[in-house]
C-alpha cells in the first residue's frame, strides 16, 4: 500500500464512528508508536479534514482509507484498501448521500 504521506503522518490509538470519514482519536505521539502492536497513522489538510489513514498491525499496513471532499466540505469520495488489497471505492453527492452513478 501507498506510503506518500509519511511526512505528514500523526499518530492515534483508534478511530470512532460507523459513518465515514471516521475520526481519529485518542493521539500519540511519534515517539510512542514504537512500543506499539497497532496504531492508526493519518494525514490531514489545512482545515484539519483527514484525507487518509493507515491501519498499521506488527509494522505492516493492513487497512487503508483515502478521502477526498466537495466544495462543501462534505465528502466527495472514499477508497477502501482491505488487508488482501481489495480496493473499494464509495462516492456521495454534495448531501452525503451515497452516488450510486458515479465512480468518482
């Protein structure tokens, strides 16, 4: 999986909700993540939106999203990456309402 953002990465314990994007909660700092099994590493924009997040499990990526958000701030689209690689992409029209019609 894509490693393009390590620059720009924060670092957290977890991440809440059932409607994505998801949050990311409960932060760490760098030097943390190194005594950890698992931790969540996400980037985000200048109005703090999250544009993307890895799920890291023993050093290895195994689950990743990418968000990208209309005008409104609403979001736009998200990619799925699954722990086999399986990629799945949602899109939603300005509402939030998922987009049925549109790849993106």
């Amino acid at each position: 999986m894509n490693d393009q953002n390590s620059g720009a990465y924060r670092y957290f314990v977890t991440y809440t909700g059932v409607k994505l994007p998801f949050k990311l909660v409960s932060p760490l700092a760098e030097q943390e993540v190194a005594n950890r099994n698992t931790f969540f590493r996400g980037y985000f924009d200048e109005q703090e939106r999250l544009l993307g997040f890895q799920k890291v499990i023993y050093g290895e990526v195994e689950l990743e999203h990418k968000y990208q958000y209309h005008g409104n701030g609403v979001l736009k689209r998200a990619e799925i990456t699954d722990a086999d690689g399986e990629l799945t992409v949602l899109c939603f029209d300005e509402e939030g309402n998922s987009d049925k019609n549109s790849a993106g």
